[in-house]
C-alpha cells in the first residue's frame, strides 16, 4: 500500500507508521512536527492541517489514510482536499462518543452525544467533537470506504495521558516507608484497556483489508481487582496493599480518573459501570488480538523509568499525596 498518516509522529500515530513500514507499505505522515518528525523510513510532510495549503505538499494518491484527528475542522479539511484521492479511510474515534456509561456491556448501537457544531473545540467536548468527526467522514466517503475505531483506553510504553502507567510506576517505587500502596476497594470496576500497538496493527490491517463499519476497540473487560493483581505480580511488589472506597477518595479531595490529585482508572459507579465494560465482540471477530496484560505492564514501566519517576504527572497522585493519604487512612482504621 501507499498509507498516508495524518500525525504519525506521536504515540499511537508513530506506532501506526512503524507497524505499516514493517508490513512493506510506503508510508507518509503529514503533521506540523510540533511533536517531532515521524519514524524513520517514512515520507514527513509538514503541514497544518486546519488549511487547504496545509496539503499542497501532499502529491499522488493513497491506498488509504489513517486519521486520528479530534477536531472537526481537521476531519472537514482532510475531506475536501483529500477524499478523491484515498481509496479506504481509517478513523481513530473514541469510546467518549457514547451518550450514556452507566449499562455494561453495550456495543456500537448505543446512543451517541450530539455531534459538535462549528469548529470552535474544548477539551470538555472530546466526545461530541469525534461524533462530528464520525459523521462528516460517513457523509464524505459513505460506509463502503470507512473504517471506524472507537478506541477505549490506550495503554502501555509511550502513554502521554500518564494514566496506564501510573498503576506499574506506583508499585515498583512505592511513597511509604513499607511499601504501602494506596488502592481503591470497588468490586464492581472493571478496567478495559488496549495497548497501543495492537491498536495500530489492527488499523493497519483494516487498511490493508479494506475492512468497513464501526467497531470498540479495546480489550475484554477486567474486575479492577485482578488489573492491580497483574501490576503487582508484573512488577514485583510485594508490600501491603491500603483500600479506600470511592466515598473515602472523595471525601479526602482524590479526582477520579485523570488530572491533579487522581486515581487513575476509577470512574464513579454507578453512572461509569459501563465506560470499561463494553462490548468488543464485534472487532475481536474482525480480527483484533491484544497481547498479555503483563507485557503492556512490563513494557510501559520501562517507558516510566526512563522519563524519570518523579517527573510531574497529567494523572495520579503525587508520591506526598499518596503517602499522606495512606496515614490518614491507617488513622482512620
């Protein structure tokens, strides 16, 4: 194939770039490079993808492209200058786009956010800005030239989001004294992650199938518990382990899943029983695989170590933050 890559020099689009040129396929990624240039081996075509001129670099045409955009002006953009000459189009969407999170188990029918109007975008909007990219992609190209990913959780080496690596980082470099580890006590949690490279080898292989339709992306549902009993048993941690309820966690100031103060991976139930239980028959049948849990752990501790365990985080508590809350929650007992 000649795959065009609209990023492809940042996490999941550089792992995308990478999986392709080790399949064969020429390759080129148009990006502004703010986050670098892409892997080496591909064509690096610096453009703004918010203006038509953004692709005037751009020349001849493409077996397909794969997009991982979240702004509707990108996706409207991307459309005008690009849908004559890309056979298969791939979209990175969101399980965000989903009005409702509380019914686990739902698939891809379930009810969607109003799609954003306009191109004026807020972080807040996430969801309803990929429902619009969803829709102008169908409107442009129709079913029979889409292919669409909602992605749930992306895990593993390289994870900028801070999220999934938090959990590994935590247990191998505890902030007690005796290796305590804060944990939040809900039965009910699951937790549905997907590595970042099986996502892209999925997406690259759906371009060079031409598969069509819309599809959760992730892998199968797992009880919180069993997710912290992985991390531990991968890393080697071996202290105790000190449980909270959600009720204590926000009684004592903790965000759930992302930002200052939080513990990533917990989403308030009942209303989030459903944000990491979906259904993901539908692309397992279409061929999706993900690799043992313990090899994303391994892997993205690496990643944590060598951009320095102390280094400020988008996600999780701070190591001071940590070890206070487990005093006071040994001072509660």
């Amino acid at each position: 194939m000649r795959l065009l890559v609209l990023g492809g020099t940042a996490w999941l689009g550089s792992y995308v770039v990478r999986e392709a040129l080790g399949r064969g396929h020429e390759v080129v990624a148009l990006a502004r490079g703010e986050s670098g240039v892409a892997p080496t081996g591909a064509t690096f075509v610096r453009g703004d993808r918010s203006t038509a001129e953004g692709y005037a670099d751009l020349s001849g045409d493409f077996d397909a492209v794969v997009d991982v955009t979240r702004l509707p002006l990108h996706m409207r953009t991307a459309l005008k200058e690009l849908r004559s000459r890309v056979t298969h189009w791939v979209f990175v969407s969101t399980c965000s786009v989903y009005a409702d999170h509380d019914v686990p188990g739902a698939d891809e029918s379930a009810p969607l956010l109003p799609a954003l109007e306009g191109d004026d975008w807020t972080a807040e909007q996430y969801g309803e800005g990929k429902v619009a990219c969803e829709q102008l992609l169908l409107e442009a190209v129709g079913p029979d030239r889409a292919f669409i990913a909602r992605s749930g959780l992306i895990a593993g080496p390289d994870d900028i989001s801070d999220r999934t690596g938090y959990w590994p980082l935590r247990f191998a470099h505890p902030s007690t004294e005796d290796g305590g580890v804060l944990v939040l006590d809900a039965p009910d949690l699951q937790v549905q992650v997907i590595d970042g490279r099986d996502l892209a080898g999925w997406l690259v292989a759906a371009a060079e199938g031409r598969v069509t339709g819309t599809f959760n992306a992730m892998g199968r549902p797992l009880p919180f518990a069993d997710y912290i009993a992985t991390v531990r048993e991968t890393v080697g941690h071996t202290g105790p382990v000190v449980l909270v309820d959600q009720d204590w966690l926000t009684e004592h100031g903790v965000q759930p899943w992302a930002g200052d103060r939080s513990l990533p991976l917990w989403l308030p139930l009942p209303e989030y029983a459903g944000f990491s239980s979906r259904s993901v028959d539908a692309a397992l049948a279409q061929g999706l695989t993900t690799r043992p849990l313990a090899d994303t752990v391994r892997d993205g501790l690496e990643w944590e170590l060598r951009q320095g365990p102390g280094r400020r985080r988008k996600a999780g508590l701070t190591p001071t933050e940590e070890a206070e809350l487990v005093r006071q929650r040994r001072a509660d007992a």
